[in-house]
C-alpha cells in the first residue's frame, strides 16, 4: 500500500493503514491479551471441530458460567515468518465488529510462545457449507433472508473501509439449526482496509470466489467483494459455482473472461430477479459491480425473493403426500384436496397452479435471460474453453401415495457439488 506525501486515510485517523493492517499502536480500541494458559479458565476438546492450515477450532467451556465459546487457534509463524502483526489486525476488526449482529462476536484473546487463541462465541449451527452438502434443495425465500442479513453484515464492514476478501459458505457460521437461524460472517485472516489514495495488490483469496481483479494483480477494492457475493448466491440457488474448471488454471481463465450462463437444468424453477442480481455483481469491471448498499435496495432482497416463482419453498416428503412449505417466515403444511391455497400466489409469468380431486400440478413457463458478458468488446477476446458439466448427479422420485400425484415442472432438485475448502498457496 502506497500513501502520497503527509496524506492520512479518511476512515479514522487514529488508525494507521500500513499494508492494509491496523496496528496495535494506533488503534483506539483496547483489546486485553491473556498471558496464563486458556485451561485456566476454560475446559477445552481435545479434537478440533474445524481446522485449517494454520489454525485450529476447538469447542471450550467457561469453568465458572459454563457456557461454551470457539477457541481459534492461531499460529504466530507460517513458514519461518512471523504474522502476528496479520492476527492482531484480525484481532482488532472482529473488536471494531462487536456491535454487528452479523459478524462473528470475539470475547476474549489469549496468547502462548507459539499461537494466538481467539475465544469466539460458538454457532451451533455449523458452516452454511454443511447445508449445501446436505440439503438437494435452498429455497429463494430462505437464500434471501440469509443473503439479507450477509449483506448487513458487509456493510458494517464496508463502511469502516474494510474489505472481507474471502466470503464462502465456509466463512458463514448459522446461529441454530438450518433453516430457522441467523448467519454470521466470520474469518478475517486476510481481509484488508481498504482507503482513498492508496492500492493494495494481493494474490488472495478462494479460487472458485476470487475475483478477475486479484488474478489479474489489479487494485484491491470493497467491490472485490461484491464479485465473491455473486458467486456465492449462485451456489445458494443452484448447489454448482459458476466458473469451476477441471484445473485451478481453467477455473481462474472462466473468471478472468467474465462469461456467465444459467443451464436450465440448474436454474429453471429461478426467478429471473435472481439472476438479475447475480449478473449485476458478476461483473469483470469492478466500479460496475452493485455495492453493497445497492444490493440491499434490489428488489431480489427487499421483496423476500421468488416473486415469479412461489413453488421454489415446496419441500417434497416421502412419507405421505403431502406438500410442505418449509421456511421461517411460513410454517404450515398444504394438503391435497378441495382446499384453497392462500399462500400461492399466480405470478406475471405464468405460473399456474390446481389442486383438484387429489392431483397437484403447477406449470412455469420462465423468460429467457441472456448469458452475461463484460462490457468488453467480444470479438477481441481469446476463445474461452467451454466450461465443465455441471448435471445434477442425483435426482429424487416423486412419491405416488393413494391416487395422490405431484408434478413439480422446471424445479431445480439435483444434487449439489460440494465445494471443497481450498485457498490458493499464494496466500500465505
């Protein structure tokens, strides 16, 4: 990071921004480090529930109140190097965060001759990413309350001028079980401050959420961001990343080129508004991307998404034959029959749908959306290798249940890739 001559950064002056870090000296908050060991005050797991390169996660419990808390442990030197200075940046945003009920909360610091353990409050729900490897199916409903309070949370960051620089399912902890939870951001081993004036060039990141900019060594900005919230709604709603190649070199050429498509197998029971919102962030020219305050006034996110398609919350059961609508905001159970259904509601996009003597049916018929590109000129660019298949490895029957039969058209229930938890070995 470059400043000019005598300039200070604009966010806080008592800060000092010295390659994208806050430094102890400078910063207002006070964060105590605990020297005594952490079995002092905590019992804690012997096994890690979560591990990392250079760091481990393990499950403590207060002696004295009994509640239990995440003790991240850190190691001081990777490869020879010493990146204390990297934690306690760390250190100092999750304080600056405190008061976010999106970030992760931080409760106490201890620090040996060989490691940093943060004490964080414990998500019992686990990684978002456990849910993509578990569940066939995420609704639009559930995707846009879950993005919504994401989005709230990078704002919060976002105006202090700090950017994330790794949002992934990995790095969103679920406040209880799914889908009745909150989310939480957490992990910000390389996130960066970002000011006016200055520029910071990294190779950084998750290969299949990096963004053009940092494969290309462009300026880090906030909007470096934006690009990893686009890739990460398109898993939300399709379970497959957008730009995955057979290599990590394929992979970083679909990014650098910016083509993006929805494969009707993957995206046809998605309402257009959605991929609306993942095409104006999946941009390859960063100050045309949506910020994050924008993404908030998208009608995607202030309308609770899936207005073209209401079926997108059906559930199916294979037990009986009924159909459940699975989501916070609703909570009860349609039945085939003479019922009327108040919660369905025909869209503008003729969505039709009966029940009529035992038989459920529904029909969309979705507009076309055209593949994106950057506003690049076309016909200049490389041919860009075709991507990868992305077919669904695994689809569920239809139960038929005492005359009872339901056909759901258009509605996306393959499998989900498990996208594995892999930076790139330039990070550290």
């Amino acid at each position: 990071m470059i400043l000019a001559i005598g300039q200070r950064p604009e966010m806080n002056e008592k800060v000092d921004y010295q390659e994208g870090f806050i430094t102890k000296d400078h910063c207002p908050l006070t964060v105590p480090v605990r020297l005594q060991p952490l079995t002092d005050t905590y019992t804690v797991d012997p096994k890690p529930f979560a591990r990392g390169k250079f760091a481990t996660v393990r499950r403590c419990r207060n002696r004295e109140t009994g509640v239990d808390y995440a003790a991240k442990c850190i190691r001081k030197r990777r490869r020879a190097v010493d990146v204390r200075h990297e934690i306690m940046h760390e250190m100092f945003v999750l304080k600056q965060s405190e008061h976010c009920p999106h970030i992760i909360r931080l409760h106490e610091v201890y620090e040996s001759s060989t490691e940093v353990i943060f004490v964080l409050e414990m998500a019992v729900g686990g990684e978002l990413q456990r849910v993509l490897e578990d569940h066939e199916v995420i609704s639009e409903k559930v995707a846009t309350r879950l993005m919504r309070q994401i989005l709230e949370g990078v704002t919060f960051l976002h105006e202090r001028n700090i950017a994330h620089l790794d949002i992934k399912p990995q790095n969103l902890l679920l406040t209880s079980t799914f889908p009745r939870c909150d989310v939480k951001l957490c992990d910000f081993g390389i996130s960066r401050l970002i000011s006016k004036g200055t520029e910071i060039r990294e190779i950084l990141g998750t290969p299949d959420y990096v963004s053009p900019e940092i494969l290309q060594y462009e300026p880090i900005s906030l909007a470096t961001d934006m690009w990893s919230i686009g890739v990460l709604v398109y898993v939300l709603l399709s379970g497959h990343t957008p730009f995955t190649g057979e290599t990590k070199q394929e992979t970083f050429w679909n990014i650098t080129s910016g083509i993006l498509d929805f494969p009707e197998e993957l995206f046809g029971g998605v309402s257009n508004d959605a991929k609306d919102f993942i095409q104006r962030l999946l941009i390859t020219e960063p100050s045309e991307r949506m910020t994050v305050k924008e993404c908030l006034r998208h009608s995607w996110i202030r309308c609770g998404g899936n207005l073209e398609n209401p079926w997108s919350d059906v559930v199916l059961s294979s037990r009986n034959a009924k159909v459940s609508v699975f989501s916070v905001e609703v909570a009860e159970e349609v039945t085939c029959g003479q019922e009327v259904v108040p919660l369905l509601q025909q869209s503008e996009e003729a969505v039709s749908v009966n029940v009529v003597e035992g038989t459920f049916q529904r029909h969309t018929h979705l507009l076309p959306v055209n593949h994106h590109h950057s506003k690049r000129e076309r016909g200049s660019e490389k041919p860009c290798p075709p991507l990868p298949s992305r077919t669904p490895t695994k689809n569920r029957a239809v139960p038929e249940v005492e005359e009872r039969i339901v056909e759901l058209e258009g509605l996306n229930i393959g499998k989900r890739i498990i996208i594995g938890d892999e930076r790139m070995s330039m990070v550290y």
